[in-house]
C-alpha cells in the first residue's frame, strides 16, 4: 500500500525559509518521478515541482523559480522541498505526488504552510 506523509509545514514569516519532506513507503521509490503540489484556498491544486527517479532533472512552476529546490534521498525515501524568500502568495496545503499506476495519483495528507507576518 502505497504511502507519502508530508512534515515540515508551518508559519513562517515573509522572506523565511521552510523545509518540507515527503516520507514513502509501499512502492520501489527510487524507480518513480516525485512531485510536490499546493492548494491555496479557493484556488485549484497547482505543480510546484517535480523531481526524475534518479535527481537528474527537476522542473518548477514559474511562481517558485529560483526560490524552492526540490531533492530526494533514494536510501531515505523520501523527497523534499526547500522553500526560500517565502511571500504571502507561497501559503497553501503541500502535497506529495507520485503516479502509482498507469491510470492512479497517490498523494499524501499534506502540510499547511503560511507565510504571515
């Protein structure tokens, strides 16, 4: 059975710094692309960024470019997302994605984040 828990989450204020890890279990992790999502309220869920099997190519939405870095640790199983220069517009639920079957998103419960002063 395939399971993601997200930790990390928090209040955090404008222009701080969060880590948010995705631990996995249930599937051969180091064979699947991860992802990280959000979902601020009221708004659709949106791709934060997304991270190859192997760490070798990652992608990013436009809105965190060059502020979050998304990484994992095959022996750990578990990936992570580093969130920089934090704004009020980076508050939502993080969730952990991986494409479990053909046809199934898996996803965690998430992690609040909010960026307040």
């Amino acid at each position: 059975q395939v399971q993601l828990v997200e930790s990390g989450g928090g209040l955090v204020q404008p222009g701080g710094s969060l880590k948010l890890s995705c631990a996995a279990s249930g599937f051969t992790f180091n064979n699947y692309a991860m992802k990280w999502y959000r979902q601020a309220p009221g708004k659709e869920r949106e791709l934060v960024a997304t991270i190859s099997s192997t760490s070798g190519s990652t992608t990013y939405a436009d809105s965190v470019k060059g502020r979050f870095t998304i990484s994992r640790d095959n022996a750990k199983k578990t990936v992570y997302l580093q969130m920089n220069s934090l704004e009020p517009e980076d508050t939502a639920a993080y969730y952990c994605n991986v494409r479990c079957s053909i046809t199934t998103d898996c996803w965690g419960r998430g992690t609040q984040v909010t960026v307040s002063s």
